[in-house]
C-alpha cells in the first residue's frame, strides 16, 4: 500500500487572500525582528498577545519547530508588525541559534517556509529559505533592495 502525503486547509500550499499566494512562513532579520505570516499564525491558532515558543531537535539541530505556548510557559509575546500584516516580536539571541544551525551563509533577512508536523505544530523547512545577503539590505529603511 503506498505512502500518502495528505493536504489539507491546513497545509496546503496556497490559501487564497493571504500574503505570498498564503504559504505559511517565518522570517527574520539579523538582528533579530521576527515575522509570522497570517497563514503561519493561522495554522498555530495564535492571535496577537499570544505567545509561541521554538523547539530545537536535539538530535537533530538545524530541524526547527514553532508551537503556541502551553501552561506556565513564558514564550514570545506576539505583536502586530508590518502595518497589521502578520505577527511577531524582536529576540536577536533566537534569531542568531536559528541561523547557526540552519545557515551556511551571512544574511540580512531569511525566510522559512513552514509545515505542519502534528496539530498545532510547525517546523521550519531548512532546505528551501529564502535568503537575502547583507549587501542587499538597505540598512536607511530596512527593506530588501530589489526583492
């Protein structure tokens, strides 16, 4: 019998209305800003004033995963960023692990795109980020040059 990939509203890959044809992403800038797409939070149940935490496999280090937090858990508040666009908050110190063990290159933003591993839980796909280099960065207003 073979091995069926099942999609689902909640994870396939385009989701009419939502940023970047609605494929759920985290990205981050070098200095540790972080964003959650709208399809990300969506799928994670998170709201603004919510908090998320990041789990590392110890096992494995470059695999990522992002869940809401639980019970006693002092995750990362998430706030309204890009004028009411999408989720997120400001850790330079997560923002530099993620990148140590899932980049082989210097960045200014990354983006990662996410999957479903279980319900409510998301894991960052290493393999394919997109990366924009420090030299394509305009630092005077924070945006990607030509992107």
């Amino acid at each position: 019998m073979p091995n069926f990939k099942i999609f689902t509203a909640d994870n396939a890959p385009h989701v009419k209305g939502l940023t970047y044809g609605g494929r759920p992403f985290i990205s981050f800038t070098v200095n540790g800003s972080f964003h959650l797409s709208p399809r990300a939070a969506q799928m994670l149940k998170v709201k603004e004033g919510q908090k998320i935490v990041f789990m590392q496999d110890t096992q494995y280090p470059s695999d990522w995963y992002i869940r809401a937090a639980q019970g006693g858990e002092n995750g990362f508040a998430l706030e309204v960023k890009n004028a009411g666009k999408s989720l997120g908050f400001h850790s330079s110190t997560l923002a530099d692990n993620i990148a140590a063990t899932t980049l082989k290159e210097a960045f200014a933003r990354v983006r990662y795109w996410v999957t479903l591993s279980s319900p409510g839980t998301l894991q960052l796909n290493v393999k394919q980020t997109k990366v924009t280099p420090p030299a394509a960065y305009n630092h005077f207003n924070g945006k990607p040059v030509n992107n």
